[in-house]
C-alpha cells in the first residue's frame, strides 16, 4: 500500500477528519492503525492458505482422474497394461494424501490467523474506546458497544478463515476441470454446463423488489422481537405486581407472530427459486444431464465411451462455485455488516491531544466564556444541539472550595464533567493554571484532576487493586497509602472483615453495597491526592455512614486544592467558600454563602425553599439533589447490560 | 438433539417433527436408490449395444423426477414444521418467562434473556429449517448406495462397508471432544464480554489512571484468553474432520484397489468396476460434508440447551387449593432467606397490623428490600413463612396475592407508551374519572399540563423522556389507581429537586392512607410517619418499637441517625451564623 493509499482509506480520513482541533492537531503521533493495516503483516500467512488450498484442492481431482484413466484402459481393446493400471491406482491415492495433508494445513493456517486477527481487532477498539471523548459513552449502550468487540469481530471469522480458502477453491477447481473437460469433448462440456446455467437463472428470481422487501421486513420484525423482549424483561417486576402478565407479554408474543408471520411470507416467496436451484444444482440431476447428453453422444458415435467417465465424475463440481455462494452468501453479509459497525467504531474522532503538552502554571482553574451543548438525538431533532451552558465566566482559586447550587436541569453535573475533559466546550475554553486544557496532556490532566461522581464502577479485581485504579501505573502507591486513604474513606474495617482482605476480589470474594462502593471510590479520590477535587456530593448516599465518610474526607482535604463541588446538602454550601448558583445554563449569582443570603436573591429563595422541604431535623438526610435526566443523560433503560459511562452521571 | 428440541417445544410438536424426518429420509433413500439404476445404464453404455441405455436412462428420469418431488415436498413440510415450532417456541419462552419468579430476572440474566429469545430461539429452530435436511441426507444417501454397493458386488460393498462404523466412531469422538472445548469457548468469549463492559464502564476512572490509551491489563488478559480458546477449539476440531477425511479417503482408496484388483483378475467387468466407482464418488462428497454440518448442529445445541435451561427453570409453585384472607395484616415467622451463598434474612419474625406502618431502617445490606420482595413473592422464603391475614402467600394465588399489593419501586419502569397507558396498568379496567382522581392525587396531573400531548405524551423506552420524579408519580399514580389494601414502598433514594420531592411526598400520603404499609426508609422525615420501626441489620432484627421510644433507647437505632443527625445539628450552628 502506498502513502496515497493510505491517505485515501476511509479509516484513516475518518480518524484526521474529527472535530475542527482547538490548540493542537491530533497529528503529533503515528496514525493509529486501519483495518488494513492490521491485515497487512498476515498477508503471508493468507497468501500460504490460498496456495496450500489450491494445491490440496486440485490434488483432489487425481483420484477421480485415475478413475477415468482406468476406465480408458480397461475398455481399450486389447491386452490390459497391468503396470500401467497399478500406476493409475497409485497416483489417485496420492493425490488424496497430498489433499489431506494440503487442506488441513491450510485450514488450520486459516484458523490461526484469525485468532490473531481478531486479538488486534479487539485491542485497536478496545485502545480506540479509551480515547474518545467520554462524554461519547453517555449516548451508547455499553452492551452495544461490547457486542461489536466480542460478535462483530468474530462475525468476521469467514472473511478471514474461510473465504481466502474455500471461495478460491471452489473456482480454481471448477476451472481447472472445465478446462480439462473441454479437451475432451466440447458439445458434451456444454451439456454439462447447461445446470449451472439454470441455477444462476434463478437467482434474479430471488432478488426481485418484492423479495427484497421482504428481507427487510423480515430484519425488522427481528429487531421489533429483541425490543419487545427487552421490554418484556426489563418491565417484568411492574409487570407481575400489576396482576397478571398482560402489557408486555402480550406485546412480545404479537411481535412474535408477525415475526412468524413475516418469515412465512419470506420462506414462501423463496421457496420456489430455492427448489429450483436447489433441483438445478443437485447431484442427481446433473447426472441425468449428462447421463442424456453422453447417450445420445455414444449412440451416435460422436464420443467413445471412455471419455463419459470424466464428466460423470468431473462435472459435479461444476456447480461447486454457485453452491459455495448460496452457502457462504449469508454469512459473508453478516460480516459485511459487522465490518461497518466495527469502522463506525474506528472512525470515532477521539479527544485530540496536544502536540506539544504544556505544562499549567499553578492550579488555579478558569472558564472563560463556556458554551457547550449536547447534540440532540431525539427524531426529527437530529444535529441539532441543545444548549446545556450558555457562557459561563468562573474562576476557582486554589485553597478554596466552589459550591454549585442550583435547580434540576441548570447545567451542574454537565459544568463540573468539563473540568476532567468529559467534553470540550462548543465555545469558550476550561484554562487550568493557565493553559487550556486541550493543550495539556491528558496524563498531566489526570495528574491534577480527580473526581468523585455519583455512580461508581467497581472493576472485578482485587479490593486494592480497585482503590489503586484512579492512580498513574508510574506513582502507583504503596500498600500502606492505600489502606490510609481506605481508613480515611471509612472503609478500611469493613475491607478486612472481607474474606481476603485487600486481596478479595469484587465480584468474587465479595460484594460490596452500594454505599461501601461510594466510599471506595472517595478512597480513590484520596489516594489520587491531586490539587485539583471535583466532587458531584452524590445525592443519594446509601447510609449515613457513607456520608459521614465523605464529608469527613472533605475536611481532611482542603490546604492548597482547587475544589469545585456539586452540593446538595446545605451544610456543604454553607461551608463553602463561594456559591455558584446556577440557572438556566448560566451563572445568576455568585459570592460567598452569607452575602448570597444577605442579598436575598435566587439563592436566597432556594435555600428557604429547601429549608423549609428538608427541616434542619434530618439535616443529612435532606440530600435532595438531582438525577440527571432529559438530554443531559438520557435514563438508560437497561440496568443490566447499561449502567454506562461508569461514574460519569 | 431430535429428543432435546421436542423436550423443549413440548411434545404437541413432535408429528409434525417426525413426519419432516422421515419425509427427509425417503427423499434421501430415494436419491440413493436412484442412483442404482447408473449401474445396469452405464454397464450399457461402456457395452458393445449402447443403444440399451435408453430404457434405463428414462427410468433414471423418472426416479430423478420422484426423488425432486419428495425433497421438494420434505423442504416445504421443514419449513412447515420449523415456522410452527419457531411460533410455539416463542409463545412457550413468553409464558415460562411470565411465570418466574421477579426474582429470577437479577443481574446478568436480562442480556442473557433477550439474546436467547431474540437470536437463540431463531438459531435453535434454524436446526429444523436448515440443518436437518443435509443432515439426514449427507447419513442416509450414502448409506444407501452401500447397500446398493453390497447388492452388486459383496466384495466392493463390503470394503466399503468397514468405513461405516469407523466414521460413526470419529463423529461421536468429535461430538465428545468438542463439547468440553465449546464449553470453555463460551465461558471465555463471556468472560471478555463482562471485561468488555466493565472497561467502557470504568473509561473515567481507568483514564485517571492512565489505563486509558494503552492496554488495560484485565481486558487484555480476556481477550487473549479468548483467543486462545479459540485456538484450542480449532486445534481440537483439527482431528475429527482430519478423521472424517481420512476414513473417507481410505475406504475410496481402497475400493479403487480392490476395484482395479477385481477388473484385471476378469472376475468383475470393467463396466461394472467403473460404475461402482462413480457410485463410491458420490459416497465419498456427502460425508465430508458431515464435518461442517456436524459443526453447526454442535453450535445449534448449545443455544438449544440454553433454551432447556431457561424452559426447566421451575416456576412459582401455585397452590393447589388456594386460600383467601380474610384480612390485611402482614406476619413474618423465623424467615430465612439466602441469595446464592449469601444470607440475607436470618429467622426474622416480625408483624404488622392491618392499617399498621412500618419502616424498616437499617445499613445498606441489611435486607430490607429483599423483605418487601418476599411479601410480594419475588422470591419465595427458604424457611419460616410470610403470612397475609394468617395466611401463608405460598397457599395464595399469584393474581390473588398481586391483586391486594401496590408496590412503588425504587427504580420506577414505564412501558414505551403513553402517560395514560403507564397510569392505567395500575388498574387496566378503570373510568376515565377513577384514572384522573388517581392522577391528581399524586400530583401527576401537572406534570401532564406541561407535557406537550398531555396524557397522550410518549414516554419513551423505559420512562427516558420524563424525569425521576416524573417517573415517580407515574408509579405513584399507578400504585393509587390499584387501590389495594397493602402497600410496599421502597423508598425513593434518587434524590429529587425540592418541587418533586414535596409533590412525591404528597402522593406518598394519600397513598397510605388506611392501608397496610411496609416502608424501606433512608430519612427521617419518612420514618417519622410509620407507627413502628425495626431496625435491620445482617438480616436480623436488631431493635423494634416507636421511633421516639427507640431514639430514647439510644441503642443501634439511636447511633444510626446520630451520625446524620449529628452532622446536621453542626451545619444547623453553621447556617444560623450565616443567616445572623
């Protein structure tokens, strides 16, 4: 492949081609590698399969030659040539050794190639997963995008495994013998062509409009099945507490009757072309065939007897080409279709990184003129974006703590996810002492800035290993930092009463609740010990514990960090050192909690508000926040296979 | 495999099943019949008077002609047989899968679930539609022509004949060997999947971590377990279809001797010798293909077994003769429960009066919710009893049992639909007045008033398009149009904005109104509204009685709510120094 080839490739294109970069280019390192590219260093191998194939493969005709050349020499007049015939008989069953030896050779080649294929498959998305923008996950199903790792890539097992072999063998080998058939007799190859012909003039039959949407209708009564099943699942608890099963029983078994119903049409519209290819293409039939033509040939006198044999053995494999499309046909689509979900995957345009990273100038963080907005994905709303942040000026000194406050919906949990590179801002930048953060790298962005978020993903590893996660491979602490941070976290005793301690593996050994996971991940936070905190104080703490836990962490933190905190509770607000409150994308007020107060604004209302819906009684307990919802993050409907994004909501 | 696929359909389908098989076997014994007649034909042909092949080519005509009838007749009835099974098997999947326990549909089992009733059903039947009929012909062809081998020379038939149970032998080998290596495949390709998912879960933190670009250690350990699973199963299918090769080739070789042996000894003739030869050729195609069959057939079981699982999976136990209370009071006796090895409840006793309220507290573990679902038999108890009106809900119906229950969940679920429709499931019956009552006392009716469409409003797959509260009142709206004498609510621990929360609240009330209520509660200000509180903790109760009388106690109960209440009492210092 030549550079130009290279520029060309859509993979590569898709990948330049990303969002206009602000500071640097996505240039500085090497292009990831394409589809191609990962194909490139197995050519060798794929070249060793077809040839090994094709060798094997035409190796296969000896024994069958050897039955016609015996059949020459026993009907010749005369005295038999024994050693001849011995010869004949000794060639055929080497041919069928060299086959043996060929074929499977080339077959386990085939297969071997593929595994390694599809390692680098998984390994370029799982690599290209880890740079996109994070804020791209919120729009997925993580299931979805496990399916096209784990089924798309081994969907395309035949194109590897299977079509460089097979599909060159079934036409090097009819080739071969039609070549060798036409030496013979010529009028008789033609008779012998004439089922081929038939069988391929079905095939226009099988692509007719009408057909053609019949396939669709059949994929979409398919996927109205694995949607009403999902439904069906999904809804099954409020389904069975609202006596009987009726709503989504009753709609997954109608979706199951039109499928039936679609895939009867579909069967009987194909029907009749598939018999008669089918007939067209079977063994008995092209015998007949054959059979006629030779009959009427021999009893003319146009052709020795001899010279039937070859057709009657050769020219069954006449049909091989059009089977092995029939047969291969449908999973060489599915690849097709698998390839396309897996480029679509590849063509991402990851976050861009900076050429050259410049290094922040103290931790002081600055937005200047934010603007972002998520791009509706409703129907009928496609490309359109909805303005979450609508220019906001902030400045957060080191040392102090920010409180976000404000109603549902204003913007909080999109504002804070910028400071840890979630997203870029549409307009306006995020400046960390100084440098916009898209001119840092993004190893020195995570060395400066943690963050705690409301839902935490515990990775099935060990207790220890999971704490140690937020930390860079270089700095990783010791055992010691890790369980300080866990006995900060209040987490350290309910570790060791795990049955292997900080070597239990989650999932495993043990499982945590819900709250024990939030403390885990503020021992996380801890442990990262960053200048910069971002905090969304999770609104929904399992127990009281946990939020003991948190604020006590809170407290231990402070000195010279930069915190900008999502505060539901009024204790936090009150004591932050400045209030944001926020409204509507933008910034209505702003300064320290008592002027705030004294000023009698919005934030004033707020808190009077929540005051008087939280009391001061159950003070903790008062934890009214927000879920994110609306476009922000849509809800994911599928707890199972989607909690994505991790601890981005 | 025919016994597995009629387990899991039901037997209703085994006629038409059967009539397929053997509509596919006559067709197969036919075209190897069929080709019994190229004997005496080209024995004619390669003879001294071609001109005799002529009758013998129109009766081949005519056996070809028969053998296409049947095998179009034997395809159609396949499909027939497959549409109508692909039916019953779908119908049979809905009503098991309604019939489980909530309880059963946990965790990783709703992925699981959906592939199978979506792609698995399909792939199961495919066996039918697809498989069976190259199957049956690729055994029983060739098996014929042996016997027609055997009926023309004892000698050719029987070399070939030793090739039978050789490659029987070889496919049930392969089929054993196999399954231990799929298995492990399956196990593997899950595996990676569960590591898939957790790395695009963990992005955020793996990324803090560096893990993000390069390779994450636990996801590339799966994929490369998973690859090399795959190696292994290639390198053990290696020497069944190396096998099947072999034998086949063997037995063709060695009719090729003992044919070209026979013809220069003189004591076959020649024509005959060709003949036979060609016979074994059409012999030697169908069953190589047997290992690629045999393949997708192995393939084509496992999600049948999947499918057995799922199907043999008991259902609630229904009462043979089920009982009714008479009323609404709610008793549990020394209840035990365990989920997998772990055990959530512990001999728990406990009651709770008609029109009585409950809240259960205690530390996130603790099993309160898992006391609610046992209630409402998401599960049923291992020991002791859970009693409504004294009796056991074991001895009661579902529907009975359901039909006097209102749950409002933590995690709300709306069907895709419209507001009126999610609202209406509560009470599928009820007038237009009865749903508008409901809807205003949980205060959804403003939530209605701002929806563009009203009570018309989709809500999306799930509920996505309304908010959490939103949802909230849909579900309390539900809960109040059922009107049943017992309540559950798990309390709502997503947090909601102030204007929710109190309109949540609201409905809340009038919901408990006069009922038998069990409550999880995680806030005081719920607690305070139940007349009784227990305390849970490691599936025990740990202390019981007034919230009051508890907190005066100042035992465990005390301590919990010390924690938060101690830290609101510091914030309460800190506000009012900020106000003054």
């Amino acid at each position: 492949m030549t550079t130009i080839d290279t520029a060309s490739d859509p993979d590569t294109a898709a990948t330049t081609g990303g969002p206009p970069a602000v500071g640097g280019s996505s240039g500085g390192k090497e292009p990831p590698p394409t589809v191609r590219d990962l194909l490139r260093p197995h050519l060798p191998a794929f070249a060793s399969v077809v040839v090994l194939q094709i060798i094997g493969a035409v190796a296969g005709l000896a024994p069958l030659l050897a039955v016609v050349e015996l059949g020459r020499t026993l009907l010749a007049p005369g005295a038999v040539d024994h050693r001849h015939v011995w010869f004949v008989v000794a060639a055929g069953v080497a041919g069928l050794l060299v086959r043996l030896v060929f074929t499977a050779a080339s077959s386990g080649i085939g297969h071997l190639v593929d595994g390694h294929v599809q390692l680098a498959f998984r390994r370029l998305l799982a690599e290209r997963l880890g740079r996109v923008p994070i804020g791209w996950f919120a729009r997925r199903r993580s299931g979805e995008l496990a399916k096209v790792v784990g089924d798309d890539v081994s969907a395309v097992h035949p194109f590897i495994a299977h079509a460089p072999g097979d599909l060159v063998a079934a036409f090097v080998v009819p080739l071969v013998s039609l070549a060798y058939l036409f030496t013979v007799d010529w009028r008789l190859t033609l008779i012998t062509l004439a089922p081929v012909v038939l069988a391929v003039a079905q095939v226009p039959l099988m692509m007719t409009p009408a057909r053609q949407r019949e396939q669709l209708e059949f994929d979409s009564a398919m996927g109205r099945i694995a949607d009403s099943v999902v439904e069906f699942v999904q809804g099954i608890a409020v389904v069975k507490a609202y006596g009987g099963s009726e709503r989504a029983h009753r709609r997954f078994l109608s979706a199951a009757d039109a499928f039936v119903g679609t895939f009867n049409r579909w069967v009987h519209g194909m029907s009749r072309p598939a018999a008669g290819m089918q007939l067209a293409l079977s063994p008995p039939f092209v015998l007949l065939v054959v059979l006629t033509g030779g009959t009427l040939l021999i009893t003319g006198g146009g052709l020795a007897p001899a010279d039937l044999l070859p057709f009657l053995l050769l020219g069954l494999g006449l049909t091989a080409p059009v089977a092995a499309l029939g047969h291969g046909f449908d999973d060489l689509q599915a690849a097709g279709r698998a390839v396309g979900r897996i480029r679509e995957v590849l063509a991402v345009p990851p976050l861009p990184e900076p050429d050259r990273p410049t290094a922040p100038n103290g931790h002081r963080v600055e937005l200047r003129g934010v603007r972002f907005g998520y791009e509706d994905e409703r129907e009928g709303h496609e490309g359109r974006r909805h303005e979450v942040l609508r220019g906001i000026d902030l400045t957060l000194e080191p040392g102090t703590v920010t409180a976000v406050v404000g109603p549902s919906g204003s913007g909080k949990s999109t504002l804070v996810k910028l400071l840890p590179r979630f997203f870029d801002p549409t307009q306006g930048a995020v400046l960390l002492g100084g440098v916009d953060l898209r001119e840092l790298g993004s190893r020195e962005l995570y060395r400066t800035v943690s963050f705690v978020f409301q839902e935490v993903t515990l990775l099935r590893a060990t207790v220890a290993e999971n704490i140690a996660l937020a930390v860079p491979q270089a700095d990783r602490a010791g055992h010691d930092a890790v369980v300080r941070a866990a006995r900060t976290a209040g987490i350290h005793e309910r570790i060791l009463e795990l049955p292997r301690g900080y070597d239990s593996v989650i999932g495993e050994d043990a499982g945590l609740s819900g709250g024990e996971a939030q403390r885990l991940a503020v021992a996380r936070a801890l442990l990262a010990d960053t200048p910069v905190l971002v905090l969304d104080e999770a609104t929904a703490f399992a127990d009281p514990a946990t939020e003991q836990a948190v604020r006590r962490a809170l407290t231990s933190l402070g000195g010279d960090r930069t915190v900008l905190v999502i505060a539901h509770r009024l204790e936090t607000v009150a004591d932050a050192d400045t209030v944001v409150f926020l409204a509507d994308g933008a910034v209505a007020e702003q300064g320290a909690p008592a002027e705030l107060l004294a000023m009698d604004g919005k934030f004033a209302r707020f808190w009077r508000h929540r005051r008087a819906a939280g009391g001061a009684v159950e003070g903790a307990g008062a934890g009214a926040g927000e879920r994110t919802t609306g476009p922000d993050a849509p809800r994911d409907p599928d707890p199972t296979t989607a909690p994505r994004g991790g601890e981005t909501r | 495999m025919i016994r597995t696929l009629l387990r899991v359909l039901g037997h209703e389908y085994a006629r038409p099943v059967r009539r397929t098989v053997a509509l596919m076997t006559a067709a197969a014994v036919a075209e190897g019949l069929s080709y019994a007649l190229l004997v005496p034909l080209l024995r004619a042909l390669f003879g001294s008077t071609p001109e005799d092949a002529w009758p013998w080519l129109a009766a081949f005509g005519a056996a070809v002609a028969g053998c296409a009838v049947l095998r179009f007749v034997s395809d159609l009835s396949g499909f027939r047989a497959g549409t109508s099974l692909l039916r019953g098997m779908y119908h049979r999947l809905g009503d098991h899968l309604a019939r489980l326990p909530i309880g059963w549909f946990r965790g990783g089992r709703l992925g699981e679930v959906s592939v199978l009733a979506s792609q698995g059903v399909l792939q199961a039947m495919g066996v039918i539609a697809h498989l069976l009929a190259p199957f049956v012909s690729a055994l029983v062809t060739p098996l014929t022509v042996l016997a027609v081998l055997l009926a023309f020379n004892w000698q050719l038939g029987l070399a070939a004949l030793a090739a039978a149970p050789l490659v029987a032998a070889v496919q049930v080998w392969t089929a054993r060997s196999m399954a231990a290596t799929d298995a492990e495949r399956h196990r593997r390709d899950h595996e990676a999947t569960g590591r898939v998912v957790e790395y695009l879960q963990a992005q955020p933190v793996l990324r803090a971590g560096g893990h993000g670009g390069e390779r994450f250690r636990l996801l590339d350990d799966s994929l490369r377990n998973m690859r090399d699973a795959s190696r292994r199963s290639t390198l053990a299918a290696l020497p069944g279809s190396l096998g099947l090769t072999l034998v086949v080739q063997a037995m063709f070789s060695v009719l090729l001797v003992v044919g070209a042996y026979l013809a220069l000894d003189g004591s076959v003739g020649a024509a005959e010798v060709l003949a036979i030869l060609v016979l074994a050729a059409r012999c030697a195609d169908p069953l190589l293909s047997l290992a690629g069959i045999g393949g997708r057939l192995r393939a084509a079981r496992q999600e049948l077994g999947r499918l057995d699982a799922v199907l043999s999976t008991r259902p609630l136990p229904e009462p043979a003769e089920p009982a009714q209370p008479a009323s609404h009071g709610l008793e549990f006796e020394s209840v035990s429960f365990r989920h997998g090895d772990r055990r959530v409840l512990d001999g728990l006793s406990l009651s709770v009066p008609q029109g009585g309220r409950l809240a259960v507290v205690g530390p996130s573990g603790a099993g309160k919710s898992t006391l609610l679902q046992l209630v409402a038999r998401f599960y049923d108890v291992e020991a002791g009893a859970v009693r409504m009106g004294g009796v056991d809900v074991r001895a009661m119906r579902t529907e009975d049992l359901m039909a006097r229950i209102a749950i409002v969940f933590q995690d709300v679920y709306l069907f895709d639909g419209t507001i009126e429709e999610n609202v209406r499931i509560g009470r599928p019956g009820a007038d237009e007045a009865a749903v508008r009552a409901a809807a205003s006392a949980a205060r959804l009716d403003e939530v209605v008033e701002r929806l563009p469409g009203g009570w018309a409003a989709q809500v999306g797959e799930g509920g996505a398009r309304l908010s959490g509260g939103e949802r909230q009142r849909v579900s309390i709206a539900r809960a109040l149009l059922k009107d049943a004498p017992v309540v559950l609510l798990d309390e709502v621990t997503s947090a909601l904005d102030p204007v929710n929360e109190a309109a949540v609240h609201e409905g809340i009330e009038r919901l408990m109104a006069g009922r038998t209520v069990v409550m999880v509660a995680h806030r005081m200000r719920t607690v305070q509204r139940a007349d009784r509180v227990a305390f849970l903790d490691g599936g025990r109760i740990v202390e019981q009685g007034g919230h009051d009388e508890l907190l005066r106690r100042g035992g465990r109960y005390a301590g919990f709510w010390e924690i938060a209440a101690g830290m609101g009492t510091g914030v309460g210092v800190g506000v009012a120094s900020g106000e003054g």
